[in-house]
C-alpha cells in the first residue's frame, strides 16, 4: 500500500518530495516512519496470519460501524503546534473525495454586488454525516475569549462557539522539515515572525478537502477556518470577511456540516448616490443550508453583503452540532496574527467526549 503524506502548503507541485514515494510493508510490528522533523506518520499494522489460518474455515467478515470508522483510523499526522496527533480521513471517505463535488455549483448573481457559487451538496449526504462525526473527534477546538474597545470601553467577548485554525499567509510556507520559510527567498523565518502565535500546518484531513475545493472552484486558499456551533445556542451575528489582508474581492468557501442552520445574507447600506438611483434594492436572502452543502462567496460578496448563523430556539435548539468550515487565502502576516488570535487565543483546549456527547476540557 503507497502511502500518500500531506501537502502542508497550498501549491502541492513544490512540496511534500516524499509522497508517493513510501511503501508500507505489513508487518507483525508497528512501523514509525518520519518524513522530516516534527511530522511523524504513524501506521498500525496487522498482525501476520498464523498456520492454523490455513485449515479453519474463513470468518464471516464483520461489517464496520461507524465508531471504528472514526476510532480507529489508520494513520496520524503531529507537528510541534499541535496539541495531539491529528488523524488521516477514514478509507471510505478518502476515497469519496476524489469525486467530489456531487452536484455542479449554481451561480447566484441577479441581485446587486452579488455573487455566489452554491453545491447542494457538494457531499453526498451519508458521507457528510460521517465526516462531520470524523472531524468533531479529532480536531482541537478552543472557546476563545478576547476584549475589544468601544467609545473608550473595554468589552471582554465570549465567543458563542467551538473554533480552530491552521495555515499560513501568502508571505511564508512550511517547509518539508516543517519550518516556516520565506516565500520568495526559502530562508528560514526566524520564530520571532510569528511570536505571539505559532502558525499550524493545515492536517491532512483538511488538506485533502482544500485540494478538492481548489480543483472545483478554481481559486488558491492558504487558510483553514472551523466553527463548531453545539447547539442551536451557539451562533456568529453578521459580518463580512472583508479584511485588508484577504485582498481585493476575495474568494471565500464555506462547507456546512451536521445540522442544518440557515445562513442569511444581507447587502449593506446603499450609499446615498447609489439610493438616489434606479438601481433595486438588494432583497436578504435566507439559504436553510444541509449537510454537505458548501457556498462561494466571491467578487464584491465580502466587501458589500453580511451574512451570519442566527440561534435557533426551541424544539430546534438542541440540533446535534453543526460544523462549519471555511477556505480563505490570506496574503500577508497581518492575515496570520487575525486568524490565530480570534480562533485559537490562548485559552484552554476542548476536545469531544463521545461518552458524555459534548466538548469537554482536554485533560480535564
């Protein structure tokens, strides 16, 4: 079996020499094997038949549930910023990605400043299901608090979800021996670049989806954003990505996962030449987004529209979790520093407990 290692960087053609290139011979052992520094692959192996193999009828063989699916992965990825090994994608879903998307993308453009790209769905339903199981058990994920300044009053903010982040701005990438080096020149940056927050490679059970959104979108991103809302509770108000470091009308993608939550957009405040016009005024919109459902947001989308997740209350209120990823492409440093501090900080860690069905403190 070729083992393939992850791209840690968003131009697959310069990185990762090795992939391709190991071969994983099935021993009684387990094999450790180390492509560069601070990346260890990890391969549990099967143990060798024995002689009594050959004269006793052959097992029923046992169908696979879904916990060994996530439990029991096959392979692990670890790098230094990492607080503990991230899995590889289960086979069954791995090998559903290489024909993604599952429907062609609808454009939505006839209202002004507009333009989006949606698959409904761009995973088949039952995989969504299990990639959202996947990835709720083994990503990290942070409460993240901060503090912002208004009219000369601090406001400490708690955010209403679960979030993380890995990736890298445009300026740097991570070399094979998991370094960061400078774009243009291949030096080493020095950790001081990045000294509030060290930068984390995207793991390759994001990786692989990045590289089908690119393939599927035409666009480059760099960033990997996840929002986990655990209940109906937990929401993001509205907002647009617009920030200097993601450049002129960038293009974002965003896969909805687990529960369907409505995403509502709205346009921003005509300015008064444009309301002195002809032009129509921009109707909200309301897209009740299932699992698996994934939206471009692209062109003058970011710098003109809002959009948000509202709570939802009542019987829906405790909807089994939503995950949201986001793709981005940010173009410099400032982008890092955002990023990392919004989604990560530097609070406590929060893991899922399959037992007590919720996340909980790592190590608590």
């Amino acid at each position: 079996m070729v083992m393939s290692l992850p791209d840690l960087n968003h131009e697959p053609s310069t990185q990762w020499k090795l992939r391709d290139m190991l071969s994983l011979q099935i021993t009684k052992r387990t094999r450790v094997f180390s492509p560069f520094r601070g990346f260890d692959t990890l391969r549990n192996m099967s143990k060798k038949r024995t002689i009594d193999a050959f004269f006793t009828p052959p097992a029923k063989q046992r169908k696979v549930d879904d916990d060994e699916i996530h439990e029991k992965p096959t392979v692990v990825f670890n790098h230094h910023t990492y607080p503990f090994p991230i899995s590889a994608l289960p086979a069954p879903i791995d090998r559903e990605l290489a024909s993604l998307p599952a429907t062609e993308g609808r454009v939505f453009n006839d209202q002004l400043d507009l333009d989006l790209l949606y698959f409904e769905p761009y995973f088949p339903r039952d995989t969504a299901k299990d990639f959202f199981n996947f990835l709720r058990s083994n990503l990290p994920f942070y409460r993240v608090k901060y503090t912002i300044k208004r009219f000369g009053v601090e406001t400490q903010i708690n955010t209403p979800r679960y979030t993380t982040v890995f990736g890298l701005d445009e300026t740097s990438h991570f070399s094979e021996d998991g370094s960061i080096v400078d774009a243009k020149s291949g030096v080493k940056v020095p950790s001081s670049a990045y000294a509030r927050y060290a930068p984390r490679p995207i793991p390759k059970c994001l990786d692989d989806l990045r590289r089908s959104t690119e393939a599927a979108t035409g666009c480059s991103f760099n960033f990997c954003l996840v929002n986990y809302y655990s209940s109906g509770s937990d929401s993001i108000s509205y907002h647009s990505d617009d920030e200097r470091f993601l450049g002129v009308d960038p293009a974002i993608a965003s896969f909805s996962f687990g529960a369907r939550r409505d995403f509502l957009m709205k346009h921003k405040p005509l300015p008064p030449s444009e309301q002195q016009t002809n032009t129509p005024e921009p109707k909200p919109l309301k897209l009740p987004l299932g699992s698996g459902d994934m939206i471009l947001m692209r062109g003058k989308t970011q710098s003109c529209w809002l959009h948000s997740i509202p709570k939802r209350t009542g019987k829906n209120e405790k909807d089994g979790g939503r995950i949201n990823i986001t793709f981005r492409r940010a173009m410099v440093k400032g982008g890092t520093d955002n990023y990392y501090n919004y989604n990560v900080g530097t609070g406590p860690i929060y893991r899922w407990d399959k037992d007590a069905q919720e996340m909980k403190l790592r190590n608590a």
